[in-house]
C-alpha cells in the first residue's frame, strides 16, 4: 500500500510540476511591445492552443497511472514494471529547467553590444571601416557597423598635440606638494622681472548654477540677486573696474526687476564694453554628458534673449565649472562666430602638460574635419 502511494505521489508531482512550468512560461515570455495587437493576440491564441494540448497530454498521463496503479493495488505484480517504464518515458517530455552555469554559458555566447565609437583605442578610429573587426583589447573584437558616423573614420585634423596620445602618457599622480597640490613649483629670477614684467589677467567673474544644491530661485534671492546688485554701483564708482557674466537664464531674471534708469546704468556698462556677457547661454552647459543638440538649444534661448533685449552678441566663451570638456563645443562655438574661449576645469597633470610646452593657449582641433 505505501509503495504505490509513493508512486502515485511522485507522479501527481511530476504533472503538476510540468503543467505549473509551462504556464508559467507562457506567463512571463517576453511581451515585445512593438508588435502589432492583433499579432500578439495571434501569439496569445497559439500559447493557449499549447497549454490545452499539455493539458490533454497530462489528462491522459494521470488516466494511464491511474490504471497502472489500479492494477498493483490489486496485486498484479507486473505493474510496477509498467509503471516505472511510463515514468521513464514520460519524464522525457518535461522541460529541463536550464541551469544557471548554461544560462551564463549562453549570455557570453550572445553578441554583446559594443558601443564601438567608445571602444576603440585612437589608431583604430583613425581606420576603422564598416563591416571589418578590430580587436580592442586582447581578445575583445568589435565590428564596425555600416551606420557608424563616417566622420570618425576620416583621418582627422592635423595637430601639433594629440590628446588622446598625451592622456595615455600623463601619469595623473596627484603628488602633493608645492604652490599647486599637484607638485609645480613656481619660481622666477627676479632680475628677469625687472626687465621683461609678467603680464597678469584678473578677471572679476561670477559663475551662478542655476541647478546645484540651491533651487534656481534660492541662489537669486540669496546670492546671485546681490551679485548683480553689488556690481552695479561698484563698476560705475571706478571707471577702470570691468565684469563678466555668462549666466543668461539668471541675467534676464535681475533685468526683469529693473526700472528703465537702471537698465540704461546696465546697458551703458555693456555698450562702454566694461560690462562683457561671455558665451551667452541660458546656462554654463555641461559638456561631457549632454547631447549637442542640448547645448546648441539652450545657447539658442540664451542669445536670442541677448539679441532681443540688448542688441549683444557675445564673442568668448568662457567655461570655468562644467566637469569635462568637449571639442564639440570649441566647434559649436567658432561656428556662432565666436573668437576665443576659456577653460578651466583640467586635470592638474594636462594642464602642466601643457605649460611645459608653453600650450596652454591653444587652437583646439576636433579629431574629425579639417577646418576649425
Ligand atoms: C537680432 O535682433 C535684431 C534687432 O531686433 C533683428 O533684426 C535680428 O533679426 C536678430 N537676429 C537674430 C539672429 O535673431
């Protein structure tokens, strides 16, 4: 009697567990959602016409070890011979869940992804066609698609410094130390000076996020709002004393909330050329994560409102805080018309990179093209 309770135990589980899987499979197989609605319902329709056959299968399994165990329970000896072939049969049909080492198998066997513009190291880009395979790095190889831009496969501009050659050889060592953290020591012979003077550029400025750890109307009311107020009367004290501003979704906020005789004291500034609004956008942009179309677009707000309410178009740049730079924007900016520009935010290894070689002013080339 409990021989073939057994039996009969393992074999209820067997169905259930088989017709459970299935279900569930057909529960969560992936819903493209692009497809049309009829099409998933045509899909829907065929997974139920499975489910009903397994039923069936099921349904016929059950009436069969029914019999089967019927019969031992009446003594017959050869039924459990028959039943343990039905099992052995039978246990063919239940889908093997895969196991999680075949899953992982199969993940590394998929053509992965490359973003191949990202992947590949600079000698790469300079060559790399459309439908050949280059290997990045040992034993990584990524093909280049027929849709990847085809200016990153022309030759480039030429450039007395390449900067993804001089990034592979900077240390970045941060050694701590000297006038700079990063270990310059500033010297100079004091006899030269007397001589040929060094000539020192103070730019008053003032950079104003209008996204930080403030709201945009936080920072006005508590700081920028003051900035601007400060600035006013102090320029007009000493004629020597010159400002510049970038921020126009800030600017165009304080001139909102002047008289017309202030705005005349704030138009004379800017007409004498004391008074500079540099690069002029809505905001001092990011540049490593943004889209261009984005700069381009809050570039736009912002001159339009420069255009519109004080005939001004500004000549420079000037980038003092954004976290990473883009050639993209040098480009962006020279085809605005724009004259010169400024960066600041560079590592400390680059930037005495470039002091070394007397290049801290620069004609700043995109990889692509040759003409800015
Ligand atoms: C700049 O403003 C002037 C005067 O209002 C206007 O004629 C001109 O079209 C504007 N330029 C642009 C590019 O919007």
């Amino acid at each position: 009697m409990k021989r073939y309770m057994v039996w009969w135990g393992a074999l209820f589980f067997l169905v259930m567990f088989t017709s459970l899987y299935l279900m569930l499979e057909t529960v969560t197989s992936p819903n493209t959602g692009s497809l049309a609605r009829s099409e998933a319902m045509e899909g829907m329709e065929a997974k139920i016409h499975m489910i009903e056959q397994d039923l069936n299968k099921n349904k016929e399994l059950i009436a069969d070890i029914k019999n089967w165990v019927g019969l031992l329970a009446k003594g017959d000896d050869n039924a459990l011979g028959h039943l343990v072939k039905l099992v052995n049969e039978k246990s063919g049909d239940v889908v093997a869940v895969p196991k999680k080492d075949d899953l992982v198998k199969d993940q590394a066997q998929k053509p992965v992804a490359v973003p191949e513009a990202l992947k590949q190291d600079s000698a790469a880009r300079e060559t790399a066609k459309p439908g050949e395979i280059y290997e990045v790095s040992p034993g990584e190889k990524v093909t280049v698609s027929g849709s990847m831009c085809s200016l990153s496969s022309s030759k480039g501009a030429n450039a007395d410094i390449d900067m993804h050659q001089v990034v592979d050889t900077l240390p970045f060592d941060n050694p701590d130390g000297g006038a700079w953290k990063q270990g310059w020591d500033v010297k100079y012979d004091p006899s030269e000076v007397s001589t040929k003077k060094l000539k020192i550029f103070v730019v008053p400025h003032s950079h104003c996020d209008p996204g930080w750890i403030k709201t945009y109307m936080d920072y006005y009311r508590q700081q920028t709002r003051n900035i601007f107020e400060n600035m006013l009367p102090k320029m007009e004290e000493d004629s020597r004393r010159k400002f510049i501003f970038a921020e126009i979704s800030y600017f165009s906020l304080w001139w909102d909330e002047l008289d017309a005789m202030r705005r005349d004291r704030v138009k004379k500034l800017i007409d004498g050329g004391r008074l500079e609004i540099v690069t002029g956008g809505w905001v001092m942009p990011d540049e490593a994560n943004t889209h261009y179309f984005a700069i381009i677009d809050q570039l736009l707000e912002g001159h339009q409102w420069l255009n519109g309410t004080l005939g001004v178009r500004p000549k420079s740049g000037w980038a003092v805080d954004p976290f990473g730079y883009s050639s993209t924007m040098a480009y962006l900016l020279k085809r605005m018309g724009f004259e010169n520009m400024l960066i600041q935010r560079v590592h400390y290894s680059m930037k005495k990179y470039l002091s070394r070689q007397q290049s801290l002013e620069f004609m700043w080339r995109q990889q692509w093209g040759e003409s800015f």
